[in-house]
C-alpha cells in the first residue's frame, strides 16, 4: 500500500506524468457551464437530496420495526431502505472533497490524520458500492415475492417463508464486495515528500498491480453495470407488467363476486366470500405500494443506465456528456428517497406510526425546553 518515493520526488502535477501515478488526474473545467452544473450538484442537489433520503429511510426503518419484521415484505423494504442509506451516505464522499478542494490534489495533513481520512474515503466507495449494488438489485426481489403472492397466494405462506427472505436479503449485501475488492487493488495510498511543492503528502496512487488489476476491475464493473441495470430493470419491468395484469383481472372478478351477493356462500355464520375479499384486497395494497417503489426504479434505473452505456458517448460531446451523466446519479438519489414518500402517501398505517412518532418528538421538544 505505499508507493515509491523516488517517483514522488520527481513529481509536479502539471506535467502529464502525474497522471502516470495519480488515481485522479487532475481534472480542469474547460466550461464554465460544466463548472457550474458540477458545484451545484456535488455541493447542494446531492447533499439536499441525500440529506432528505436519510431520514425518510431512517424512519423507515424505525417504522417498520415497530410494526414487525415478521412479514416479508416489511422485510424486503426494511433492506431496502437499509442499502438506499447506504448509498447515499457512500456517495457524499467528503474525504474525496478534501482530497481535490485544492489545484494541487492530496491530503495535505499530518501523517495520522491523512491516514485516517484515506481510511474514511474508503469506508464511503465501500457504502456507496455495496448500497447501489443491493439496492438496484432487491426491486428484482421484491417482485418475485409479489409475483408469488398474486399468482400463487394459496403456496405463497410454503414458498415465501421469513427464513428465505432473511437469507436471500443477506447474501446480496457481500455481492456488492467483490467490485469494491477489485477497486482497492488498483489503487495505493502514500503519504511522502514531494519536492515539487516542497510538503509531505498524503496521495491516492496507481498499484503496483494496476495493470493486471485494471481490467479485472473494468470487467467486474461492467459485470455489475449489466445486472443492475438492463437485466434487474427489465426484470421489474416485465413483473410490473404482468401483476398489474393479474390485479386488473382480480379487481373484475371481485366486483363480479360483490355483484353477485354473498348470501348464497355464506355457511355456518361465516361470509366465506368477504374473508377471501379482504384478503385480496390487503394482498392487492401491499403490492401497489410495492409496484409503485418498482415504478419509480424502474425510472430512475433506466435512466442511469443509459447515462453510462449510451449519453455518455464522445459523439454527444463532453459537456453534454458529464451533464447527462452527473443527472443519472442525481436520479439515482431521487430513487434512495423517494421510497419513504410512497409509503406514506399509499400507506394508512405508516402514515399513522408516522406521525404519532412526530407528535412525540414534538412534545418531547417542548418539555426539554
């Protein structure tokens, strides 16, 4: 993990050898258009949406929890929110600011404290590569258990258990790892003299495996490019479709059913029909809600993908290029927070817990005043 001094004592970020041995070459802003797009979505439209997405899934979580972790779906939108913090935590990574906050990149430091902003910096790509990975990933999840429940509602309590969810939530945390392992193997961290400016700093370097490394990591992240863009987005695409379908036919067959009157289905004091009914109709509000969160990843997805695969092409330029391509992380943002808003405005019982937990934070509040 420590680079060569001697290359170091040569080196002036200017000349074109910097970007031999730099991680980030220094990146200069022909535009002022770039320049401006740039400030105000790594400093303000990211951090507000961020800082928004955070606490909608942080009382997400509280929510859910108070209401039980024991039905799968609360499970799957419990993680949900989980990997969506984590990614929009990872992607505010202000240890990359103060690496680049000055023309001459590098922590500028004592020794100790650059070390550990170097170790900060690698917690956050750690979060925001495990948190996109799981969280572009369990929509697909989600609608399988969806799927299961309207297609198969008499096997779905025998194919869908608590367990399985549990386990299949837990194995794609560490599937996000392996990109992150890829990356920190191209890269080094040396904290040494530069006789350039004249200081000891503390530089992301180039590996000395960074050629053999490089490809792998390209491959890995063209891996996970591919699943959780076309393939987990066309997934939930066509699993959207067909359980809209089968609600629709269901929604037909309920007012056929009510039409027809229960009188004649009734045995031993018990509406047989109105049970079956209600529970439809519970099944049908759970999965609304959940197709609506798949709706707006399927959006949000999208258009990120096609920002890395297509807009970001020399053919449209380098100024439309990074506009399109900053706005798909932006949307990406937009998708780790706008879960919570839909659970609130589809969800009566969330809606409740919500804001009894906001009226006791209120009064607590006023006490401590």
């Amino acid at each position: 993990m420590f680079a060569k001094i001697e290359k170091l004592s040569l080196q002036n970020q200017s000349d074109g050898s910097w970007d031999e041995l730099s991680y980030f070459p220094a990146f200069i802003f022909n535009s002022d258009i770039i320049k401006r797009f740039n400030d105000a979505t790594v400093y303000v439209f990211i951090p507000t949406i961020s800082c928004m997405g955070i606490f909608g899934n942080v009382m997400s979580i509280i929510i859910l929890y108070r209401h039980g972790l024991e039905k799968c779906s609360n499970i799957l939108i419990c993680a949900l929110a989980v990997a969506d913090s984590m990614y929009l935590v990872g992607i505010n990574n202000f240890p990359m600011f103060l690496y680049r906050i000055l023309d001459h990149y590098g922590y500028f430091y004592t020794e100790i404290l650059s070390g550990f902003i170097y170790a900060l910096f690698l917690s956050f790509v750690l979060l925001e590569t495990v948190g996109k990975v799981v969280s572009m990933i369990l929509p697909a999840l989600i609608i399988i258990e969806r799927f299961t429940a309207v297609f198969f509602p008499l096997h779905f309590s025998t194919i869908v258990t608590e367990g399985r969810i549990k386990a299949a939530v837990v194995l794609m945390y560490p599937l996000g790892l392996t990109s992150f392992l890829f990356y920190i193997s191209t890269q080094q961290y040396a904290y040494v003299y530069d006789a350039s400016i004249n200081a000891t700093v503390g530089y992301i370097l180039k590996s000395e495996s960074y050629d053999k490394s490089f490809p792998l990591f390209g491959k890995s992240t063209q891996f996970y490019t591919t699943l959780c863009g076309p393939l987990c987005v066309g997934f939930v695409v066509i699993g959207c479709v067909l359980i809209s379908i089968k609600l629709q036919v269901q929604l037909h067959v309920r007012k056929r059913m009510t039409a027809t009157g229960r009188n004649q289905l009734i045995e031993n004091g018990e509406d047989l029909v109105g049970k079956k009914l209600n529970s439809q109709v519970q099944t049908n509000k759970t999965t609304k809600i959940l197709l609506s969160v798949c709706f707006v990843y399927t959006i949000t997805g999208t258009f990120n993908f096609l920002s890395d695969m297509v807009f970001t092409m020399e053919s449209l330029g380098f100024v439309t290029g990074f506009i399109i391509h900053r706005s798909g992380i932006m949307f990406l943002c937009v998708n780790s927070t706008a879960n919570f808003i839909i659970y609130v405005a589809f969800n009566r019982n969330f809606r409740k817990t919500y804001r009894d937990l906001f009226l006791k934070c209120c009064r607590s509040g006023k006490k401590m005043i």
